[in-house]
C-alpha cells in the first residue's frame, strides 16, 4: 500500500473491507480510488477462490456503467483490489436524503396522493435506463450480478451510474446455464430464488425492477416485519402501487420488468 494513502474506510462485508484512498504517484497527485481488501487467512479455500475469481471477473468488464477494476496486489497475505472511486456516492444514501426531503415537505403522514418530494420521473429514467445498460452489457458477457441492490449503484458528480460490488457475481459457461446458489439481499431477491429453484438472468431483471420501484416510490417494493413474510410477498407479487401521480406506462413497466429485458437480443 505504499503508493497509496488511506483516507477513510467506508464499508465492511463478509468478506473484507473497502478503504477510499489517495493516490501518491507524482503524476496523479489528486488521484481517489477505492480498495477493497480481503484478508486471505480468515477465508477458506472455497471463498480464496471467490475471491480471486471476483478479481479476474473485475478485470474483464469494460462498460461506462460498470465501476472500473484498475489493479490488484498481496501484502501480507490480504488482497488488495483497487477500483475507480464513484465520487457521487451510491443510490441508497440517494433514496435515504430524498426520503427526509420528502418528510420535511408532506410531513411524516406521508400522503401518498401528494405527488411533491419524489425524484424527477426524467431523473429515475435516466438512472433506469443506465443500469438497464450496464446489465445488459454484463449478460451478454454471460455474468449475473446477483446482488443488484441501491446500495451497489454508484454515481458520479456528473450523475453517471456505476454498477458495482461483483463480490457474488457469477460467471456463466453458457448463456443457458442456470446458477442454483441462493445469494442476494432479501429485499431485491426473486421469486424463483426465494423458491430456491434454479434463477437465470431473470433474476437480475427483477432486482433491477425492484430498485426502479425504490427510486419511484422512495420505499422498497416488498417489506414485511420478518423473512418468511417477506418471501411470501415476493412470490406471490405482492406490492403496493406506485404513487398515483406517475403514469399508466411506469406502472406497466413495473408489472412487466419480468419480461421485457428477455426479449432484447
């Protein structure tokens, strides 16, 4: 980590934790990047090979929506991965201030015929169809992302959309191989993986569907006082209308995020 300075560490998971840092490389002297560092000893030999195989998956994805994976190193046995830094924050915390915003604006009754304090439909749109981009990109490189959520959409200042967090992401020998894992956040999973039946590329479709209703409704498309609620929400499509004051065409789209994407070529 010589070249690099630390500056905060900002997020901890299963597996390790993520540090922003600043570059000290004469010709990059205001240069931020994010290291995600795994300590190898705490791992078994199964979650080594995650680990590694996250970092060959990183270093292949070339797409202006997906974080970019700039270099990876050893040092005393802890892998260092570095990637481009999202300077814009993620999608979540996004959300989080536009909930208060909204609070401060209808008050905590949260009327949901009062249209004020939601996102611009033009600003969830343009969101939409960035990620809807970046998963594209990622199927047709036979990968599923499997934990799409809010808080793994990036930004930038510039309002550019960063999908990242490839930490469970797999990689398909065959665009009609089926992963059988159950991973994701509940929130976002699907039906066929709440089911624990085989999930394809669909399920990404899904979450993707789910975290356009976030955006939306400024709440999450299921929710329920405990998991097994809550599972039986999303297999039985259980959700809430969006707020009234969007269109019949937003709301068609929700019902049909299933499908649309699979039609794409």
């Amino acid at each position: 980590m010589h070249r690099f300075e630390e500056i905060k560490c900002i997020g901890r998971g299963s597996y390790g934790s993520a540090h922003l840092v600043r570059s000290r490389r004469p010709d990059c002297p205001h240069g931020r990047f994010v290291v995600k560092k795994i300590p190898m000893e705490l791992l078994s030999p199964k979650e080594k090979d995650q680990s590694f195989c996250e970092v060959e998956l990183l270093a292949k994805l070339k797409h202006p929506n997906v974080v970019e994976y700039m270099e990876n190193f050893v040092v005393d046995n802890v892998l260092h991965i570095v990637m481009a830094y999202c300077d814009g924050g993620d999608l979540a915390d996004k959300v989080k201030k536009q909930q208060k915003i909204r609070e401060q604006i209808v008050g905590p009754e949260n009327d949901l015929t009062d249209p004020r304090g939601y996102f611009p439909i033009s600003q969830v749109l343009d969101w939409f169809v960035q990620m809807a981009m970046a998963i594209r990109y990622l199927h047709g490189q036979r990968v599923l992302h499997r934990d799409l959520k809010t808080s793994n959409v990036f930004l930038t200042t510039e309002n550019v959309v960063k999908l990242g967090d490839f930490g469970i992401a797999k990689t398909l020998d065959s665009t009609l191989d089926q992963a059988k894992t159950v991973v994701g956040t509940p929130y976002y999973m699907s039906p066929e993986v709440c089911e624990s039946k085989p999930y394809s590329y669909a399920s990404d479709v899904w979450s993707l569907g789910c975290v356009l209703y976030e955006m939306l409704s400024l709440r999450h498309a299921f929710d329920a006082p405990n998991i097994l609620t809550l599972i039986l929400k999303i297999v039985q499509q259980d959700f809430a209308p969006v707020p009234p004051h969007y269109d019949a065409e937003v709301s068609d789209l929700l019902r049909a995020r299933r499908f649309w994407w699979l039609t794409q070529g």
